[in-house]
C-alpha cells in the first residue's frame, strides 16, 4: 500500500476538505483477538503486510489531515510508537540496497503528525472521542473519527463527507444502504431526502430496530465529520447502553437541539476488521489484489475451495 497522496510538513496548514485532525479510538482490548492481543493490539494486525491502523491513517490523510490522535489505553504505546521512524532498522535497509523494504518502513512515519489521548477507563465511543479534546487546536472546527475496525472501500468517502457539511454545516456521518432482512444488526439512521440521492438529513437513530421498526435501510459505518460541538455534547450526556457514553447520543442531542446532521450513503464496500471471520476476509481480499500473493492464492483458493 502506498500514501495515496502527499502531505503537507506544517500540520497546522489548513487543507481544501477543512479537514485539519482525525480522531482513532483505539483503547479497546481487542477481545475477540485474545489470546494474540495479550501482546500485540489489535491494530497492528497485518492485512498482508500492513496494519489495518495505516491504512485509516492513509485514508485521513488523502481527505486533509494534518494530525491524527490515537485514543489509546494504558501500557497500549505500540500503536503510536508504530509511526515513529526507526533510523537503525532504515539504516539497515539502506545499507542491503532494500529500497522497497525501506519505503514500506518509511512510508507510515510520513503519513501525518501523530499524537496520543489516554482513555483511562473503557467507558464507551463518545467518552473515547472525548478524551481527545485537549489535543484539538483552536481551528479544528470540524474533526474526523476514523474507527479503526472499519475498512471503507474505494478511499474517498470522508472527501464527499467534506463536501456534504461544506453545503449543509453540521455534522456529517457515513451510512451504508443495507439489505433490509440485515438491518437488525445496525444502528439504523431516521432520514429525510435532499437533492443529492445520496445525502439524507438524520432526524434520528435507532440502535438495531427489528425489521418491521427499522425507519430506513441506511445503517452507520465508522467514519464520521463532527461539528465540534459534539465535545460539549458529550458532556451533557448521560451512559447509554452498556452504562457507556455513547457517541450516537451525543448525535441526537445536537439534532434535538436543531443541529444539522447528514449522512452521506457510500456505494462501495467495507471489511469489519473487529473480528476474526472479517479480518480473514480482508486479508484475503487484499492479498488477491496483490501484484505478487494474488495469482497463486487465488490458484490455491480454486483447488481448495473444489476440495
């Protein structure tokens, strides 16, 4: 994988989406992983060859990112120290004539400005987003949150998510139109139609409604534009399900309180990298489109699958 653009040295230059910091949680245990995850986070696991976090990092960075935080846990440094660049392993690489080893270890480091936010106690998505607020700078009027389990396949959605709150102001979510008999498994988004098909105007949420209840087939997937207001909402907040402050609230008190929020419906795909079952299915998704896995996977796959 490669950055798919550049990115500016000055992290605090301003970029066309208005995009200046993305927000990541990634404080969780990664439980469903154990028991790899005793010693390796979750996001550090390797697509092929790269972890899934770059990949949400390089995603944040072609929409305009300066600055990305990472939400981490105590004792979870890895995540962060991933960025950082390791002068004697490049030195090493250089010294073999490993151009294309050295360009891989380089390429992350290059990526954006990257810091931490502690999120001491595992007390929900909203808490989470709120413990960075003390990294944000006077002109971050707008932050992305980025969940790092969420692969949003082709790239782009955060630049049309841009585009969408650079018309209506607010807040702009990403929603995936799902087949309805699926909804259950979603938070399911109320919504009314604008002129573009594929941006809706939320008037509210419902967290995995039955079928029949569900107000719309348009489902919430990890990538989210929030006005900063949300940070004051957080506040004013009180734990949801699960006893935790949930980010979906603190949604809905904005909307009550006559907040803009839009979605806007992506088209392409997504890989759930939270579990093991989707994690193996971008793993093999990515490795087949690989110029030197795919022919003879996708050969072993065939013979496998005749098995």
């Amino acid at each position: 994988m490669a950055p798919s653009t550049a990115v500016s040295s000055d992290p605090g230059s301003a970029s066309v989406s208005g995009i200046r910091t993305a927000i990541v949680p990634a404080a969780g245990l990664g439980t469903r992983f154990l028991p790899t995850t005793k010693a390796v986070p979750k996001e550090l696991l390797p697509v092929v060859d790269t972890p899934g976090i770059e990949f949400v990092a390089a995603e944040a960075a072609e929409a305009g990112a300066r600055r990305l935080v990472i939400v981490t846990s105590p004792g979870k440094d890895a995540v962060a120290q991933y960025f950082q660049p390791q002068p004697e392993l490049e030195q090493t690489l250089e010294r073999r004539g490993k151009t294309a080893l050295l360009e891989k270890v380089r390429r992350a480091p290059g990526l954006l400005e990257v810091e931490t936010a502690v999120q001491k106690e595992a007390l929900g998505l909203g808490h989470a987003v709120g413990c960075a607020e003390g990294n944000l700078r006077p002109d971050d009027d707008v932050v992305a949150v980025l969940l790092p389990d969420d692969l949003v396949l082709p790239t782009g959605v955060l630049g049309r998510m841009a585009s969408a709150r650079a018309e209506h102001g607010g807040t702009v979510l990403c929603a995936f139109d799902i087949p309805k008999e699926q909804i259950s498994a979603y938070g399911v988004f109320d919504v009314a139609d604008t002129d573009d098909p594929d941006v809706k105007k939320v008037n509210g949420m419902v967290e995995k409604p039955a079928v029949a209840d569900a107000p719309s087939t348009f489902a919430a997937a990890g990538r989210y534009l929030l006005d900063r207001a949300v940070f004051d909402a957080i506040k004013r907040i009180t734990p949801g399900a699960g006893g935790e402050l949930q980010l979906t609230d603190a949604i809905a008190l904005l909307i009550s309180e006559g907040h803009p929020v839009h979605v806007v419906v992506h088209r392409g795909g997504r890989h759930d990298l939270g579990n093991p079952g989707g994690f193996l299915r971008a793993a093999v998704d990515f490795a087949l489109a690989h110029p030197e896995y795919g022919p003879d996977l996708r050969e072993w796959l065939r013979g496998r699958v005749e098995e």
